[in-house]
C-alpha cells in the first residue's frame, strides 16, 4: 500500500493493531469493530464492506520493516487533533470488549496515548466510559 489511509481507514488501523495485540482477534473483538464503523458518526459514509480489505492493508504495514511504530506514526498524522480521543476510545472499546485487558494490550494502549499525544486525564476519562459501556450484571 502506497497511498496514506484516510481517517476512517486509519481509526479502523486502530482497532483492528488493538484486537490483534494479544495474537488473538476473537469474534467478539471482530463483531465490535463491525458495530463501531456502522454506529459511530465518525464512520458516517464508510461502507462497511471495506472493513476487510482495510484491515488486510494494516496487515500487511505491520509486516513492513516499521512495524507497529510505522502505523502508528501514520495513524498519527492521519488523524486530526480533534479525532485523537476518538481514535483511542475506539481502539480502546475493542480491546475492553472481551472485559479483560491483557499486558499485551495495556502496552499497545499505552504506545497509542503517546502516539496520539492524549493526556492522561483524557485517557482515564475514556477507559472509565468504556468499562462503564462493558459492564455487565454479573
């Protein structure tokens, strides 16, 4: 892939590097990233048939010789500032979805905050909405 992702692609970068992080994309974490691009307004005129093709176009960045680091630079001059703490509340919501963060994860989350450049009261206001929005009643 030679041309930058546009916004969309590069949040859907995002989610899919956050449920692969643990070398384990579940069904749940795949199903979540299908919700948030036919839900959020962010996605808004993104067909959502172009999730796949998108995710494979991450995957085949990471195998590149940059790596993680070298989405994660492109993610961050892909998204505008005022999208930075939506970025990481979706890369965020599909990592929680399984209501378990592994180690992997926390690392990946924090390389996205200072990627990202979030503070850390924005992050801890995100993480605290999105254990809100996984809770369950057991």
């Amino acid at each position: 892939m030679t041309e930058r992702p546009t916004t969309q692609e590069a949040l859907i970068y995002l989610m899919v590097i956050a449920s692969a992080s643990d070398r384990d994309m579940t069904d749940a974490e795949l199903a979540r990233i299908g919700e948030v691009v036919r839900a959020w307004p962010v996605f808004e005129g993104f067909d959502d048939r172009r999730i796949i093709p998108v995710a494979q176009d991450c995957q085949k960045l990471l195998q590149q010789s940059e790596g993680l680091g070298g989405v994660l630079s492109i993610v961050a001059q892909v998204v505008p500032e005022r999208l930075r703490d939506t970025a990481y509340a979706a890369a965020l919501d599909v990592a929680a979805v399984d209501l378990e963060l592994r180690l992997e994860e926390v690392r990946l989350l924090q390389l996205l905050r200072q990627s990202l450049g979030l503070d850390e009261t924005t992050s801890q206001m995100i993480e605290r909405a999105a254990k809100a929005r996984h809770r369950t009643l057991a």
